[in-house]
C-alpha cells in the first residue's frame, strides 16, 4: 500500500482507527480490538493492524509482558490518520465516492449496534439525531464555519480522553459537508 488513502479507506482499517480513537490514552492491544470490532475476524484484524503499523498509521503506545508474551498496545496516529485538503485534492472522484461510501457504512454499522444495545436493554430513549442543513455563505463565511466547527469537535475530542472513565459512554458523531450541490 503506497498511499495514504489506500490505506485509510479500507472499511476494516477504518473499524480499526474508530476503536482506537476512542482509547487514545491506553491503547488496545489485538485482543481488546477483537471484543471491540466483533464483525472482523481475528486473523484479519490482525493482518490489517501489521499493514497499519507498517504505513505508519498506527503505532505501539507500550508493551506489556503477560506470561511468556509480549502484549503491545496500539495507538492512532492521527496526525497521519487525517488527509489535509491538499491531499483529498489529489484523490480521483470514484476514490472519493468509495471514501464517503465506506465512512457511511461505518456510521450505518455503528448506529445498528446503537439500536441492537436499545433493544437488549428494553430502553426507549433514543437520543440519536439527524440533521440535514443547507446554508448560504459566501466563500469567507463558508470558511469560518468549517474552521468554528473543526475547532469545536477537535476541542471536544480531547476533552473526552482527559476525562475518560469505564463509565463514561462514547458518543459518535458523523459530519459531512458538500459545498455548493
């Protein structure tokens, strides 16, 4: 895999990078990932994670010795893990509609799961929203709004791994712009 959006937009290694987002503190090590990514086989899981790690997109946080093996928790490295507008620019159409279409099965797999948690634990109090918005910004406005909006999320992304407990759930949250349809 020479490219970084080969690499990334694999719907395993997306799965992956999801689950390591959300244990970006600790790590997880193959086998958490395996309770976490249950749809994935572990051979698999563990094929994609060696191709991951040799890209340089996911790395080894600390190593644990457990018996006569060497655990290794793994980390995002997200500062690979991103694609910056110069390099989404550089992606073919068909390369950016498999992205969006793989980004949007993986929202659909999360929310089934969402609903499937509901409906084992008899609840009825589904906070999911849906939104869609049209806006009319001129060019500079436009651009404010998705700096305001990278900053909120990204503010709110750390703030969740300094305050992160057992307890606490993990939220998802799906954002796609399309400019001028």
């Amino acid at each position: 895999m020479d490219n970084k959006m080969e690499i990334l937009m694999h719907p395993v290694r997306m799965k992956i990078c999801l689950a390591l987002m959300g244990n970006k503190e600790n790590g997880l090590t193959p086998l958490e990932m395996v309770k976490v990514i249950k749809d994935v086989p572990q051979a698999t899981l563990y094929r994609h994670i060696q191709s991951m790690v040799e890209a340089d997109v996911i790395q080894v946080l600390k190593e644990k010795k457990v018996k006569s093996v060497t655990e290794k928790y793994y980390v995002l490295n997200e500062d690979y893990a991103t694609l910056d507008k110069n390099e989404w620019g550089k992606v073919s159409a068909k390369e950016k509609l498999d992205y969006i279409s793989y980004y949007q099965l993986l929202l659909l797999s999360k929310y089934q799961l969402y609903l499937q948690k509901l409906e084992e634990e008899n609840r009825t109090d589904d906070n999911s929203t849906f939104s869609v918005v049209e806006f009319q910004l001129d060019e500079e406005h436009f651009t404010q709004f998705q700096n305001e909006l990278n900053k909120l999320v990204t503010k709110y992304y750390h703030a969740s791994s300094k305050k992160k407990e057992k307890s606490t759930p993990t939220q998802t949250i799906g954002i796609t712009i399309i400019p001028d349809s």
